[in-house]
C-alpha cells in the first residue's frame, strides 16, 4: 500500500488549511483538471480504508480525527526525518511494515534507503540490510548524536520552548528533568548559558530515553575522566534519574553524561579559578585572534571585555570538540548570508584554532564565533560610510540647534553634519552633499531632501530615518558596483559551457586564474578545501567560492553562467563568481565578498545576469 507523489501533494496540501478547500483550487495548485483530482482522492480514501479526504458543497476537508499522526509520516523527496524515526526510534526494521507505514512503494523506500546512507556518513553510520530487514548500524553514542541533530534541526529549540521536542520523549515529564539537571549544575557552582541549555538538556533527555530501551554507551566510545566537576555533576543528574525511574545507569553512560556537560557550564565569576595549562592556552588563543584579524588587516578595539568573554568561549569551544560535542547553532545560514565576510574571518579563526589544537569545529560552532566577530568588526567599521548631511532651517528660536541635537542624538554612528544654513542659494557648493534636512519647502535637482517640521515630531523623526535608509542604499550599491567593476575581465567571462556540478564548476575556473598567472598552482585545490569546510552557495541560487589563503597576485573575478543549472550541494545554481583576491587587497576583501553578495541577492538583478547574451549586457546590467 503506497502512495504516489502526487496524492501526497494533495494530503500535504488539504493539512495546510482548516476549512473546505475546493477541486478548483487544489487543481489549479497541481496543474491538473478537477477530474484528476477526484478520481485521486476516491483512489487516496481507498487505499487507507476510510475516508481521510472527505467531501462537502463546500469542497474537501482532511479528516484529522481519523488520520490522527499517520498522514504526518509522509516523507517530503529530500526530508529523509520521517524513515529516520520509524528505523531508530520506533525501531521497525522489516521493509514492508517500514514501506507500508510511509505510503511508499519498495522500490522507492530503496532509493530512499540509497540517500540516508550517505548522509549516516557524517555520523560514521550506515544502513545494513539482511533479507528483508533494515536498520541503522553503528555505535549507541553516534546514533545519540544522530537523533540529537535530527531534533535541534525539527525543532529549533531554544531555551523557552524545550517542551516541543515532548513527541520523541513519550511519557517522560521534560520540565521535571529540566529542573534536576538545572539543580544538579548550579549546587556544584556553575551556570549554563541558555544557547548551550537546549542542546544539553536534549542530550540527557536522549540519554535517558535510550537506557529506558536498554541501549547503552559502549565503553570504546568514551574519553572522559572522573575526577573533574562535570563527571560529579553527571553522577549527581544520573543518581536522581535513577532513582526517580528505577533504572540502573551504567559508569559508561555517566561519563557519555559528563562529556556532554563539559563545555557547555561555566564557572560562577565568584568561584573562577584558572590552571595554569587553561592560562597558557588563553595566550595562544589570543595570538591566534590577533593573527586573524591582522590577517584582514582590520583595525580592532581589544577592550578586555570582548577579550576576556571570546577567550572564554574559545576555551569552552576546545572542550567541546575535545569531547566530539557542539553548541548548536541555528542562525549559522542567516549569518553567512547576510554578513559573508564575517562567516569567513570565522572560518579562518576556526582553521588557525584547528590546526594549534589538533580539533575540529563544526559549522555550528563557526557560526557562534560570528557572533563575537561580527560585533567586535562592527563596532570597527561603524564610521567608515557616513550620510553628509547639510541643515537648512531658521535660527528663530534656536530651531538648529534643537534639530542638531535630536540628529546628532539619534544618529551619532550613521550621519556627518558638513553645514547647518539658513537657506540655500545657486551657488552653493553641495557636491559632497547626500542628504538635505529643511524645514522649508525647496527644491533641489539631484539630492535627496526632506522636510520635516521645526518640532521634530515622531512622524519627522520616521522620514529622516527613511531617507537616511535610502541614501546609505544608494551610496553602498554605488560603491559595491565601482569597486567591483574593477575586478572582471571578458577573458574570464564564461556562459554555457555544460558544466553540470560543483567540483567541475570550480576546477574550470581555477585552472583558468591559474593559467592566466592570476593565481600561483594550488589555488583550486585551496577554493575546495574551503568549500569542504562551508559551502559558498547563497540563497539556493548563487556561489562565490574563493580559496582560504587570500595571496592571488592581483585580485579578480571569474565568473560562469550556466542556463541549465549547475547542481551545487542540494541546490541547482545558475552562477559561480570565483574571486581571487590579492594580498594587498585583504582589507578590502570585506567589500568585494560582502558587496557581490549583496547584489546578487536581489533576484531581479541576478535574473538580468543570467539571461545577459554576453559580457558586454552582463557589465550593462550590473552597473545598473
């Protein structure tokens, strides 16, 4: 009994709405008739034996009462959760109850099958099949970080919201284990902060609910020692649970429980004492972090705050990998998409921490040292792009003077106020001029302007913020587009040329910056070992790959359009802008990465580049 894809459209879609939805509607969404639907849900209600559609004047209804969870365990092509559950969690294994209970053929389950293997890799896992049995082979701890993710991914915990996770945890009261583990640490003196407390309090919870089955951590597995705070405040957490449940827990799964908790706690200030090894490890921690800023040549404000609490996090970040755990992180995407100059000054960081340590950081753990980054190079590059303003108001009053103070107030880190005059005249030199603020009706050909009353009211203070948004739009997209117009060449301009995936994308084009002596011999071989560590691809749509070492001989764009698509991890692009980017050139990396991102985030421009017949309309249309 299974379902073809296009039913599952159909139940997908009918779950997304309360009330009737018609033939029409659901036809017009499938690009079918309304014959076709008809006969697809008389087909649907047959083969679950009752109607899970049901039909009124009105239009059709899914009926939830009876579908209950079974219509949820319909797997998306690319959403392999719903087999994952049924194989570890529910523990079914023969492939016709496993076909059956998701609506799909054999032969697809197969494919599906094909796909989860290679994504267990990660987890050093696989699928085994023995006649007509499946399940998931490997080690109780790696399964725990497999289920582990799958729920952090589901669910998008934070600390406020752990109770929507109560679905993998049946019959197990979560705020009661919340509140033990929670105890436990801060009778010991130490905290958790709260990115840090969804993940270790599904950790536990995971625990808890696999030694309940009676699966426990091998002891090849662990590499924790018993003589630290973690491991007494594992024992502690693993007495109460014990006791509360009735369970016997092994002294693999206390130390599997102090390993998750080394990283994550901290010392209460007033408690803190340092070793010297973690004191030693501080200073190389922060040559590393000066290293990587003067890398990128970017000039930092070292208060010992940011020091003291990035240092900290790095030393914590160690732990973790030292014990094969992570921070889990959900803004990581945002933050390579919206700041992808920071995300690669992490990405640095990480490798140089990497390399001195002997670990390994996760993306995850990347994305929370973007965090810190991006405030701290923020706060360096504040002032670099002023709005000039220029103040045309009456002195009746102090009016200026009111009006200075309120802009200067609220705009300390955005404007420039060049000159504040009564009116304006011809002669007037306004060339350095971006915005004018006045009080009276004028009109000026060319600049921005606005009006506002002489009270400063809060609609005045919306327009000036408006314009002011407007302006710092225009004058960035002015300088991305002057700046990097600079960096392309027709010899290096390339449309259609068949290449249909991500390695041979890059290898073509490095080994033209290569031949063309932009680069010296290696290049591409550093483009893909940046790649490896974090995909380059933005919005599904994009990709600017560009090698970990920024020391090409000058800097340069190399572009491919590919109409048919190029397949890019999961996704199918349509352009790769490769940078090399010179030595002399690093400070400047922030712009031309973060500057050809953001063009190419707009989808109409990007539209206008692919469909360009020829470096002449593709230079056209990005200068537009």
């Amino acid at each position: 009994m299974y379902l073809t894809s296009r039913q599952k459209k159909i139940l997908l879609y009918l779950n997304k709405f309360s009330n009737p939805v018609t033939g029409k509607t659901i036809a017009k969404y499938l690009n079918v008739s309304v014959r076709t639907i008809q006969t697809e849900i008389k087909v649907i209600n047959k083969t679950y034996g009752f109607k899970v559609i049901e039909s009124s004047n009105k239009g059709y209804t899914l009926n939830r009462n009876k579908v209950k969870n079974t219509v949820f365990l319909i797997p998306n092509e690319d959403d392999f959760t719903s087999i994952l559950k049924l194989l570890i969690l529910e523990d079914i294994s023969n492939l016709d109850d496993l076909a059956d209970k998701l609506f799909l053929s054999p032969s697809a389950l197969q494919q599906r099958l094909k796909k989860i293997d290679a994504k267990l890799k990660k987890y050093n896992l696989n699928i085994l099949r023995q006649d007509n049995h499946v399940k998931i082979n490997g080690s109780e701890y790696h399964k725990r970080q497999l289920i582990h993710d799958m729920i952090m991914r589901e669910t998008k915990l934070n600390f406020n919201n752990i109770e929507s996770a109560s679905n993998y945890f049946i019959n197990i009261n979560i705020q009661r284990i919340q509140d033990i583990i929670m105890t436990a640490i801060r009778r010991h003196g130490y905290y958790v902060e709260s990115c840090y407390a969804p993940s270790l309090i599904i950790n536990i919870l995971i625990a808890l609910s696999r030694i309940r089955e009676n699966y426990f951590i091998e002891s090849q597995s662990i590499d924790a020692t018993p003589n630290t705070t973690e491991y007494q405040i594992a024992k502690e957490i693993c007495e109460q649970l014990g006791n509360h449940w009735y369970i016997s827990i092994t002294e693999n799964d206390v130390q599997y429980i102090s390993m998750i908790i080394m990283g994550r706690v901290k010392a209460d200030t007033s408690n803190l004492t340092h070793d010297n090894t973690e004191a030693n490890q501080s200073v190389e921690i922060l040559k590393i972090i000066k290293n990587t800023f003067n890398y990128y040549m970017l000039s930092v404000d070292y208060n010992d705050s940011f020091l003291t609490k990035f240092i900290e996090h790095i030393n914590a970040l160690i732990v973790r990998a030292r014990s094969n755990q992570c921070a889990i992180n959900l803004i990581s995407e945002n933050l390579k998409e919206m700041s992808p100059f920071v995300y690669d000054v992490a990405i640095h960081l990480a490798q140089s921490l990497e390399e001195y340590f002997d670990i390994k950081i996760t993306d995850e753990e990347i994305g929370l040292l973007s965090v810190y980054i991006g405030f701290v190079i923020e706060q360096s590059t504040a002032s670099n792009h002023l709005v000039n303003i220029l103040l045309a108001c009456d002195e009746y009053h102090h009016i200026a003077d009111y009006i200075l103070s309120k802009l200067k107030s609220n705009y300390k880190n955005q404007i420039r106020i060049i000159n504040v005059v009564n009116n304006l005249t011809p002669t007037m030199d306004l060339q350095n001029v971006d915005l004018i603020i006045h009080t009276t009706s004028i009109n000026v050909l060319g600049k921005k302007s606005v009006l506002i009353s002489p009270f400063y009211t809060e609609e005045d203070s919306l327009n000036i913020d408006n314009a002011i948004n407007a302006v710092l739009i225009k004058k960035r997209k002015k300088r991305n587009q002057d700046l990097l117009l600079t960096y392309f060449d027709e010899k290096l301009y390339f449309k259609n040329k068949g290449i249909k995936n991500k390695v041979n994308a890059i290898k073509f084009l490095g080994n033209h910056l290569e031949k063309m002596n932009i680069c010296e011999k290696g290049f591409t071989e550093s483009v893909l070992r940046r790649e490896a560590i974090s995909s380059t691809c933005f919005l599904g749509t994009f990709a600017v790959p560009h090698a970990i070492e920024l020391n090409a001989k000058f800097t340069q764009f190399c572009v491919l359009i590919e109409e048919d698509g190029i397949k890019w991890d999961d996704n199918n692009i349509n352009c790769v802008f490769m940078i090399a980017v010179s030595k002399d050139d690093r400070k400047a990396f922030m712009e031309i990465y973060s500057g050809i991102v953001q063009i190419l985030c707009d989808k109409e421009s990007i539209d206008k580049l692919i469909k360009a017949p020829d470096f002449s309309s593709f230079i056209n249309h990005f200068n537009r």
